[in-house]
C-alpha cells in the first residue's frame, strides 16, 4: 500500500459519488472502460465518465434516470473482486471500520487478508 493509499483512506469518509471525482482527477492515464458496482451507478459518476469517453460495465441501481443494458461478460472478474471485498467484511473490525486510527484500520484488513489468503492455501485448520 502506498502512502497515497493511505492518505486517501484517511480522507475515506462519505459515499462512492463523493469520492469518484478526486480520484478520475487524478494525473493518471485516462480509462477506456470503467467496471463498478451499483454504487458506482449514480447519473453524476455516469455523466462524467460518459463527457471523458470510459465506457462503462455497472450494472443499473433503480435511482437512475435512464436504465443502461450492460454486457454482463466484463462483469465476472469484477464479481471476483467483490466476493472478496464480501470476504474481509465477514471480519467485524473491517466491517465496522472500528479502528478510528487509519494505520489500525490498514493493519486489520492486512491481517483479515492474510488470514483469508492462509485459508484459501490451507494453511489453517
């Protein structure tokens, strides 16, 4: 994890529009496709993926104006992901965010996916 990551999960508060225009501000290479979940849906997040040309693989929440058709093939690795963001969050202090330190909150989801990836290899009884 960079110090970057670490200063924006300091700054982590609020919801996925919130924090979707610092990020795509950031000086990186522009994005061809964009592959979120339902809180990635908002009109605001898709307006402005759609003025900077990233296609987008979210599927529709039921807030939008307009109810997109996605294809669902792009979809699998992105699922695989999400299944494991759902795996550190049966881990209570990840789930709660209850560490309020950020350094203590980092070092749980590195212990919560150490424990995860030790289960995964059999590690473990």
């Amino acid at each position: 994890m960079t110090p970057d990551d670490i200063a924006r999960l300091r700054r982590a508060t609020g919801s996925d529009v919130q924090g979707c225009t610092p990020v795509m501000a950031e000086p990186r290479p522009e994005p061809k496709v964009m592959l979120g979940d339902q809180g990635y849906g908002a009109d605001v997040i898709l307006d402005d993926l759609e003025v900077r040309g990233v296609s987008t693989v979210i599927p529709p929440n039921g807030g939008c104006k307009v109810q997109p058709i996605i294809d669902r093939h792009p979809c699998a690795p992105r699922n695989l992901v999400e299944r494991g963001f759902n795996k550190l969050k049966h881990f209570r202090g990840v789930a709660t965010r209850y560490d309020k330190n950020p350094d203590d909150c980092v070092a749980g989801g590195k212990f919560a996916s150490a424990r995860i990836w030790m289960r995964f290899n059999g590690s473990m009884a």
